[in-house]
C-alpha cells in the first residue's frame, strides 16, 4: 500500500499516476483528550485503518498524482531521528577529504551517535525546500527513511522490522558549518519525507535498496541501502535503547557519497527502489 497525504490535509491511496482519497476512512480514529498520546495516530492505528481505507478507495475521489500537491506522509512524528555518517562512501569522499568545518573530527557512527531534526522541519515533496542560509553552502541528503509503527523500547534487532509501519525516501537538508548537526539540519523544510509512505510488507528487504539521487537531471548520489554501516535493524535497535519509539517517529538512516549544494531553482529528484520517485523544487 502506498499512503500519501495531499492538498488540505487530504489522505490518499496511491495506484500508478493516480491518488484516491481515502479521508473518509480516518473517521475511525479514536476521539482523543488532551493530553494527546504521543506520537502520529494515523500511523499508530494503521492496521486497523487499512480494510477501511481500502473500502473507502471504491467510492473515494480520484486525482491524477500530477495535479496534487504532496505533504509528508507522516502528519504529526514524535521525532525525527537520523544517523550522521553511516555509509563509508561519505565518510570518504565527502567527511574525510573536506575543508568545510565540521563540529567534530568524529568519523565512526557509533561515536558519533544518532541526532534529533526539528519536527517543524518537515515537508513533503510537493512543497519543496526553502534554503534558509542563502549565502552559505547548502546540500542534499539522499536517504532511506524509516516510518515506525508502533511504540517500543529496547527492541532486539531480531524484532526491529517488525516495529517498522512502512518506508519512504528522506531529504536531510542540510548547511555546512561549524554549529551542531541539530541547528544546522532543522531549519524549516530541511526535512522532506516522500513522495509516499510504502507499507513494510511491500518492501521486501530495506537493507538492500537501490537510491538515486539527481539535481536539475545531473546524478549526484546513487548507492544502495546493503552499503549502510549500520543497517535498518541495527538503527532501530540502537535507537530504542535510547529514545521511546513511537508510531510515526522517523529513522532517516544516512547518506551515500555525493552530497553537493544546491540553490534556488533547482530541483532534486530522488528514487528509491520499491519506493518511487519524487521531484523537489528548491526555492529561495
Ligand atoms: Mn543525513
């Protein structure tokens, strides 16, 4: 299943180049009181949604994908995790021959940690990035993102998957400097999650993707998620050992070699095997 959300807070189903609205189906979700559980209620009640979604797609309103502007699959995460430095290839070619200032000389994931976006970072492919330091390098990060499903804390690695809702590709927008991977990473839509969440059970192995990342048609990253240091189970795990998973939270899993800036104009294109592919417009 490939679940998107469009327009004004549309949700939709997505079948070759055309999106049916199935909004009608989130009538089911519980009536909350404040204070709100944590994390995306859509996400978390997904498996009781899903038969009525799909009735919903009988009746439900057909778009072309063309004609609807695409948000975040994920309305409300509780967080947005992300793995710094997690392919050798960036470590390489991109971390250890740079002469941009880097807050640390930490070269290994797993001294260096996991780090936390801004939740107001985050947009979807049709709304595009806003460069926020117009007069500083700004670059693209192509990466595998995961969409937990389910809350959970010190989850084994055997059971990770397990706790996984669905995937989708993730832009990690981010400004070169000196200042923390949280300052320089968050500022609004530096974080693009998209074109759609595809449910896990169609995603056979997300430790064995094709990515591909193009700016304005010209190849700037291609890898394939087997390259990761640390795996999608492994990043989970580790992760929960920390942080309270909840449904909806995002694991955006790290970049391959290739990161380059980019400016007003551009647009980036990004694809992700089992996935699909997205066009993100870069404005100023
Ligand atoms: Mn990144």
């Amino acid at each position: 299943m490939k679940l998107c959300r469009f327009g004004q807070d549309r949700v939709g189903l997505v079948t070759g180049e055309e999106v049916c609205d199935v909004t009608g189906a989130l009538k089911a979700l519980p009536a909350l009181r404040y204070p709100f559980p944590p994390g995306d209620q859509m996400i978390a009640e997904l498996e009781r949604l899903t038969p009525a979604m799909l009735e919903e797609a009988q009746r439900g309103e057909r778009h072309k994908l063309s004609d609807v502007t695409l948000l975040s699959p994920v309305a409300n995460p509780g967080k947005l995790i992300a793995a710094p430095i997690n392919y050798q290839s960036h470590i390489d070619q991109d971390v250890a021959g740079s002469d941009i200032a880097y807050s640390h000389e930490v070269t290994s994931i797993t001294r260096a940690g996991l780090f936390l976006k801004a939740n107001s970072s985050l947009v979807g492919a049709g709304q595009g990035v806003c460069i926020a330091f117009p007069e500083r390098r700004n670059d693209h990060e192509l990466e595998l993102a995961v969409i937990i499903g389910g809350r959970g804390k010190n989850i084994a690695e055997e059971d990770a998957l397990a706790h996984v809702a669905g995937y989708c590709i993730g832009l990690d927008m981010t400004v070169r400097g000196p200042e923390d991977r949280s300052f320089r990473k968050s500022a609004d839509s530096y974080s693009v999650l998209g074109p759609w969440m595809v449910s896990a059970d169609e995603v056979a192995d997300p430790n064995a993707l094709d990515l591909e990342l193009s700016v304005n048609g010209e190849l700037r990253q291609k890898t394939n998620t087997r390259e990761l240091v640390l795996g999608v189970s492994q990043l989970i795990a580790w992760a929960s050992s920390v942080y309270t998973l909840h449904p909806g939270d995002v694991i955006f899993t790290g970049t391959p070699a290739g990161v380059a800036p980019v400016k007003p104009g551009d647009v980036i294109s990004a694809t992700a095997q089992d996935i699909g592919s997205m066009d993100v417009a870069v404005r100023g």
